[in-house]
C-alpha cells in the first residue's frame, strides 16, 4: 500500500524520467541540496616589515604554489589594500590632529 505522497513522488521521478527538466531539477535540488564551499586555512607568512607590495606578491604567490586557490587570493589582496588605506587614513588623522594642538599654542615672542 502505497501512501499519497509516495504516489507523488513516484509520478514526479516518471515525469524527470520522461524528460521533463523542471521537475527533475526540482527533484534534484530536494534530494541533493547545494554544498556550501569549504574553506582550508592556510598559513601565509607576511611579515610587519615588508612593504604592502611585498605582502601582495606572497599572496599572489600562494596562489600561484597552490596554497590557496585564486579567489581567497584575491580576497585577501584586496583585505590587504583595505587595511593598507585605514592605516594612511589613521596616520593623516593623527598628523591633523598634531598640528591641529601645535598651531594652538600660545606664541611666546620674546
């Protein structure tokens, strides 16, 4: 005895069978679900002294070895361009700010 939901079920797979395509897509999307992409950590060496250049050639690098795929890659070189303009943004803020104190002291003309 077979329940209602078997008999759709069956008639679906005969439709998929037959050639109808949005059923067998709907089938397939059901029974297999899309995997989520994994992600491998990965170890890079960049270290505090190399110039941003240098940090994006050892990325790029990676890539290129096989160490990580292209698109982490790219990700990171642009983490790497993101983090390198806050630091130019934070340096110009601070400078304003010391000459900002500087020009507010008193002039002692002597």
């Amino acid at each position: 005895m077979l329940f209602k939901h078997q008999v759709v079920c069956l008639d679906s797979i005969g439709q998929a069978k037959a050639g109808d395509i949005q059923t067998a897509q709907i089938i397939l999307k059901h029974a297999l679900p899309a995997k989520k992409p994994e992600y491998t950590p990965i170890n890079i060496n960049i270290i505090d002294s190399m110039t941003w250049s240098d940090k994006d050639q050892q990325v790029a690098n990676s890539a290129l070895y096989g160490e990580c795929c292209p698109s982490v890659a790219i990700q990171m070189i642009n983490a790497l361009g993101a983090l390198n303009n806050a630091l130019k943004v934070d340096a110009k803020v601070k400078q304003e700010q010391e000459n900002k104190i500087f020009d507010n002291l008193p002039n002692n003309d002597i």
